[in-house]
C-alpha cells in the first residue's frame, strides 16, 4: 500500500530532506537553498528591489579583459613611443612590477586611425570596435590603485583591496532587484577553458545573502549543471518529490509567521525550478537568423566561442537579467612577453563579438536600457619588459562603455606624451562606480549595508571621494 508523502511530514526534517534527494530535485536548486540557509538571507523576496531606480539604464554587460589590457596598443596612440622606441625612457621615474631592470621605450607596432563621425583614433587590430565607436564611450584617462592583479581586481568588482566583499553586481542587484522571475538576476559567462584568476570571488556576494552572488552560466549545452532531473529518477516521482518540499517549505512558514529568510528560501527553490524550463530556451540558438551568426562570428572558429557568450549576454538582458559578467579564462591580456602578437590573437577573438554585441543590442532598442562596459583591471608601461612585453601600470589605462545614459561618440580624459599616467579629467575605479548607479537611478551613498558596525557601500564615498562624472553622461 502506497503512503501519502504528507502522513510522515512532521518526521522529516527539511535539510534532511534536501540532503536525501539532492541529485533529483538538482545540484542548482539545493546550492541555492543551502547558500541562503547558512547565509541567513533576510529579504522576503530575494531580489526584490531595495532603490526605485528609474535611470536610463537597466541591465549591465561587462566584458571584463582579465590581465590589463595594453591602452597605447590599443586605445591610446602615442607619437612619443615611436619617436623614443628604443632609447631610455625620457620622462623621469616609473614605478614597475616585476622587473627591475627598466628597459627602454617600446613603440607600438601597429597603426593608429580615426574612425566613425566622432573621429575616435582606434589600433588597426580593432576594426569591428572601430563600426561602433559613434555608439561608445572612451574613457584614456582610467587609473586604479594597485598594481597587483588580485587587488586590482578587486578593487575594480568591489571597491575595496579586501577580500570578501560584494561584487558590483551584487550590489547592482540589491538595489534593482530582478525583472524576470525564471533566471537569476545575476549571471556569469565563464569561459570553458577554465576561470578567470581570483575565480568565484568576481562574482561573490561577500556578506550580502548568498541571494545575490552571481550564477555561473557554463558554455556549451549544459550551462548550469544538475538542472535536468537525472534520467534514472521517474518524472512523477521527481514531481511528487518537489510538491512533498513545497508543502514542507509552506508548512514551516506557517509555524515561523514573518519569517522573512523562509519566504526567501522559497523564492530561491522556485526560481531554481522554473530554470529547467527557461535556461534550454535561452541556449536555443537556433532562431537566430543567419545575419545574427555571421554578425557574432559564431561559424569562424577565432570567434564562436566568445561569440556565443557575447550573443547569450544579449538573450540573457533581453529576458530581463539585471548584470551579465563575461569572462576568459586565466588572465589572458597579461602581455610581460610577446605583447604584440599575443595582442594580435586576443583582438581576434574579442573585437568582432564585442562589437556585435553592441550593434546587436542597437538595432534591437536595448541599447539605451543597457549598458556594455569593455574593461580590465589596469593598464601597461611604456617602456619594454624583456624584449617585447610591457609590465603592470596603474597609473594609466583605457576602457570603453556604451549604452545606458553615457554619451556616444566621445573621448574622456587624456594621459601623458607616453601614456604612462593619467593627467587630464581623471576617472578613478570609484568614480567609475559612482557614475555606473548614477544611469541606473540608484544613489551611490543611498545605496548602504549595515556592516561591521557602520553602512557600507560600493563606494564609501566619504572615504574614496568616489563622485559622479558628469562628462561621461548624456
């Protein structure tokens, strides 16, 4: 004789039950669980938001460019590099990272030309970048203040050298919340050739709930594991399974009234369910007309796997994601050595996808609710590492935003003759983050944690100076 599931409920506990049938119910469902259940989330509804916002902007993409990508290579054109390539460096100390032995000014090998109405001057290795640069923003005049990977990294994802914090993203939803109750409100694009350096700590939420870490989409057919139900557990009972749970979940609110981190725990199971149903339709590329394929490079083998990641960013802010991380694997622009043919393959498989995106999202009316962010975590040197590498700087570096409420077509900020260090309309990392809020209607002070004994934000701005740059907005 069958017995009903319920007749036994006050038997079971519910982290029992979880550790029982883990594997049916998905590894997805029960991480997401278990986090907030240790974390202690305190929201009722988990992603709910906790700013009006009303800015221009919606959802945020960032194509991050792990290693520091080399400004005069790319983005920056130096006259003073040819005309000094070779010779001691002419303009008094630099600060270097790992060799000592300073060498002479390294000239970049490739061509600089203006481009699009606005005449932004772009290297020859970015012709696709170089259709879209009426549409962005860029900023020469970036600067952080490390000169470390890690640190910078982090500085750059959470405004803050320590480890453990919440990640721009993190916050970006605590304050907007979700629009789309079926997907996470924070997804991440690995690269599946592994992570990137600093792994999962990019896309933490640090002492905010669990609720708002990024979820890691991987690429390839399975994009998030343990979603499907294992093909040796029956459909009824995996279906018996979920409504047995539930009833558990409903039950136990109902003894704990109030109980705000029940209700977020329920939300966070039901989202990890209707997932098996909206993420396959998300990695259906097949409605994708050709245009589209051949505008991402998704049949040219140097660009189909970023292409794929970059046409899935625009799916996921289509379906109403609120921030999309891109990443590569390691730290793939960290050029000590062979910087301008390692330069040449990263371009390659970068640029096309990268401006696809933004022309993508254009033609469809979402770039003015989204913002494209193409950024690292510092700059280069002048000067050569070895015989054809550039070594760290943090004191210069350039990056390209487009979309939301930043202006088009503009060039912000200036660095020195060599490229060495930012001089003229500076944007420092907590700038960067002030202004990124400001489009997406949130207050980058209203925008606090309490934390250790005070209210924390990205910014802290009473402590970085953080401010918005008025410059960069339309």
């Amino acid at each position: 004789m069958q017995t009903n599931p319920e007749s036994n409920w006050d038997s079971v506990t519910r982290r029992g039950f979880l550790s029982r049938y883990a594997g049916s119910l998905g590894g997805l469902a029960l991480a997401q669980l278990l986090a907030n259940e240790s974390a202690g989330a305190s929201d009722s509804v988990p992603n709910a938001a906790k700013l009006p916002g009303g800015g221009k902007a919606k959802s945020v993409i960032c194509l991050f460019q792990h290693g520091g990508p080399s400004q005069m290579d790319l983005f920056d054109p130096k006259p003073s590099l040819q005309k000094y390539h070779g010779k001691p460096y002419p303009g008094g100390n630099l600060e270097v990272h790992f060799d000592k032995q300073k060498g002479n000014v390294l000239g970049s090998p490739y061509k600089f030309r203006k481009h699009g109405e606005s005449g932004i001057e772009l290297c020859e290795l970015l012709p696709h970048t170089a259709g879209i640069v009426d549409d962005i923003t860029m900023i020469r005049s970036m600067k952080t203040d490390s000169v470390d990977h890690e640190s910078a990294l982090r500085l750059i994802h959470t405004g803050r050298f320590l480890a453990g914090m919440p990640v721009w993203g993190s916050w970006v939803v605590y304050g907007l919340g979700s629009e789309n109750e079926n997907l996470p409100a924070y997804v991440v694009l690995t690269d599946p050739g592994g992570l990137p350096v600093d792994g999962e700590r990019n896309w933490s939420s640090g002492w905010l709930p669990a609720v708002y870490q990024g979820t890691p989409f991987r690429s390839g057919k399975t994009p998030v594991l343990d979603l499907k139900t294992p093909a040796d557990v029956p459909e009824q009972a995996r279906t018996n399974q979920l409504k047995w749970l539930e009833s558990l979940n409903r039950r136990h609110l109902g003894r704990h009234p109030g109980n705000t981190e029940l209700e977020a725990r329920l939300k966070n199971f039901e989202t990890a369910a209707r997932m098996q149903t909206a993420v396959p339709e998300l990695l259906d590329f097949s409605t994708e007309n050709a245009a589209t394929r051949k505008l991402y490079g998704l049949d040219d083998p140097a660009t189909a796997e970023y292409g794929r990641r970059c046409l899935l960013a625009r799916r996921l802010v289509e379906n109403g994601v609120r921030f999309v991380q891109l990443y590569m694997k390691g730290q793939p622009w960290d050029t000590h050595s062979n910087n301008a043919e390692s330069l040449k393959g990263l371009c390659a498989t970068t640029d096309r996808p990268s401006a696809a995106l933004v022309h993508d999202l254009k033609q469809r009316g979402l770039l003015d609710s989204t913002i494209v962010i193409w950024t690292g975590e510092f700059g280069r040197l002048p000067i050569s590492q070895g015989t054809d590498g550039r070594d760290h700087n943090r004191h210069a570096f350039s990056m390209w935003i487009a979309g939301g409420g930043f202006r088009r077509g503009y060039t912000h900020g200036s660095t020195d003759d060599f490229g060495y260090a930012s001089v003229q309309d500076v944007v420092t990392v907590h700038d960067l983050h002030a202004t990124l809020l400001h489009t997406l209607g949130i207050d980058h002070r209203a925008l606090a944690v309490p934390h250790d004994g005070r209210d924390t934000s990205l910014t802290d701005a009473d402590v970085t100076g953080a401010k918005i740059v008025p410059a960069l907005l339309a």
